[in-house]
C-alpha cells in the first residue's frame, strides 16, 4: 500500500502570505482580506469565517510536522510566533501595514522549507477553479430547489444541511485543502447508514425528487477528490456505498 499524500497546510498558508506581501502597507486591511480570500461579494461573517480558517493554518502545520516529521531537525517555531502577532496585531479597519509588518523573509523561508519537506510525501494535484464552480452550481440549485419543495420538515433540513456542508468546504478549498471536502462527503453518505428515510432520498433510482442528482454530485465530488490523488480509497468507498444506496 503506497503512503498516503499530505494535504500541505504550510503550503497553503505561505501562498496566501506571499499574495498579501504583494499589496501596499497602506491598504485597507479589511479590503485585503477580502481579496485574499475571495469575499468581496460576500457577507461579514463569511469573511470573517474565512478569515479564522486561515488563522487554523498554524495549527494544522504543527500537526503535520508533529505527526509525520518528528525527527525534523530544525523545530523553529520563529515562522508560527510572527504569523499569529500578525493576527493579534492587525486592525481590520486599519492599514494592512498592522499585519504586513510582521511577515518577513525568514516566516517566509521557514514556511517554504516546512511545505517542501511536506511534499516528499507527495503533493495534491489541484482542483481547478472551475470544477468547484460547476460543483458549487449545482449544490446553489439543488438547495434553492428543495427549501421550496413540500419534503418534510426534517427531511428538508437534514437534506440542505449536508449540501451546505459540502458547499462551505468547496468554497474554502484554496484555505483549508481537501480533506474537508472528503470530509462531508463522508458524513452525507454516513448519514445514510443511519436514517432509512434520508438513504431512500438521496439513492439513485428510488423515485425520490433528489435521489438521482444528490447521488451524481456525490460522485462527482469523489471524482474530483480522485483525480486530485488524495486517500484514493475514499473515492472507492464511496462509489462502493454510492451503488449500495441504489440497490
């Protein structure tokens, strides 16, 4: 069994550092989130829950290194230690400067040496914009059509409850990476194992109003995942429960 790929956090996190070196000290910081991360059109609070995602980053490093590279020689701590004084520093209305400041060339090094050590692992090929687009597409019409459809209640909730969850971790993707996705991928069809009712709504071919095209997107999710080359026996297994759902 071939050793499975790192989902690098580190990687992930100096992308986002050398976009925000590029923008001026001057700038609105709250404006530069937004660029950053994509929500110029959305709410505050999608923003700001963005925004803490990023700041998660930090953590989940450690956790790699922790978990996977303990013997790694260099331990520094220096890049974590300025990356979160520029979290607790900056004003979001105020200068990017409160939080530019605080990223220099050795957090930079010392991320890029963590993300490279990282890759011996083997890298994630990426998601390409447009798939999660087309996936985000059809997860926005599947949820607008079954809030106005006459499913029960419970039904109803728990069906817009598990696509929003897929929706949240495809539009934070470029932040949090993939294992999120395969995450609520896995706790939808989970879902299944428990509720017969939820199962006969969402298999392929059971008469259901949603069946047939919840169990697509999910298919398509897993597809993604897959040619991503991330934990290939996730894919597997849920094209295996996926067939299951439609007997």
């Amino acid at each position: 069994m071939s050793e499975l790929k790192i989902d690098n956090p580190a990687l992930r996190l100096l992308d986002i550092l050398e976009q925000g070196k590029s923008y001026r000290a001057s700038d609105s910081c709250r404006e530069v989130w937004k660029a950053l991360l994509q929500t110029q059109k959305l709410s505050e609070h999608q923003l700001l829950s963005r925004l803490a995602r990023v700041m998660e980053l930090p953590e989940r490093i450690e956790q790699v290194r922790q978990d996977h590279f303990s013997s790694l020689r260099n331990k520094s701590s220096y890049w974590r230690s300025q990356v979160e004084s520029a979290f607790t520093s900056q004003s979001l209305n105020g200068r990017w400067e409160t939080f530019k400041n605080h990223i220099d060339e050795r957090t930079l090094s010392e991320l890029s040496l963590l993300s490279d050590v990282f890759d011996t692992r083997g890298s994630h090929a990426g998601i390409a914009e447009e798939e999660i687009e087309s996936l985000l597409t059809r997860i926005t019409e599947l949820r607008a059509e079954i809030r106005s459809t006459e499913l029960p209640l419970k039904m109803k909730t728990m069906l817009l409850r598990q696509l929003f969850q897929i929706q949240e971790a495809l539009e934070s993707y470029s932040i949090s990476g993939i294992e999120p996705i395969m995450d609520a991928v896995q706790s939808t069809l989970g879902l299944a194992v428990i509720d017969p009712e939820y199962k006969q709504e969402i298999k392929s071919g059971s008469g259901s109003l949603f069946g047939d095209r919840i169990s697509s997107l999910l298919g398509d999710v897993a597809n993604v995942v897959t040619v991503a080359g991330a934990l290939p026996a996730l894919p597997v297994a849920i094209q295996t429960t996926l067939s299951l759902l439609s007997k």
